[in-house]
C-alpha cells in the first residue's frame, strides 16, 4: 500500500471529504466505521474492522472487569459524565 497525500477542506457544517484516492485504496465504502484521534495537533483516523474493534476495546473490557463494572452500569456513568460537564 503506497502512500497518498492529498488536501481536504472543512465545510461549515464540519464535514470533510475524504479523497476518493484514499477512499479506494483503504476501502472505505459507505457505512464504513473509522475511529477518530488527536495527538497535540495531529488528527488520525483509523478504518475500524471487526478485529481492530476487539484490540481497541479490549484494555477497556479489562479495566471495567477489575473495577467490576457491568454494562448495565453504562448508561447512569454516562448520564453523570454529561451532567458534570454541564
């Protein structure tokens, strides 16, 4: 898989489209999963598969497992989260 760099621009409703170069050759089709990080000023994205899924998720299943979370609990962490945030 070679390299490819191309330019995109934001639009205002903070979309971008993604070069069909690019597209192409990570297959990105419609519906296609991507997992979005920052690191200082640099924004990566990832195609998330089914198996890179598992590796994301996986130190995340292990640490709610040790801190006996269930996923029950989610949706009450979550709702406090946002409260705080507010």
């Amino acid at each position: 898989m070679g390299t490819i760099i191309e330019m995109g621009k934001i639009s205002s409703r903070g979309q971008i489209a993604i070069p069909a170069d690019i597209r192409e050759q990570l297959g990105l089709d419609e519906g296609t999963k991507v997992l979005f990080f920052t690191e200082q000023d640099t924004l990566m994205m990832k195609k998330v598969t089914e198996q890179s899924f598992a590796q994301i998720t996986k130190p995340l299943k292990l640490a709610a497992k040790q801190a006996g979370l269930k996923e029950e609990d989610v949706p009450n962490i979550v709702q406090r989260f946002r409260k705080k945030k507010r």
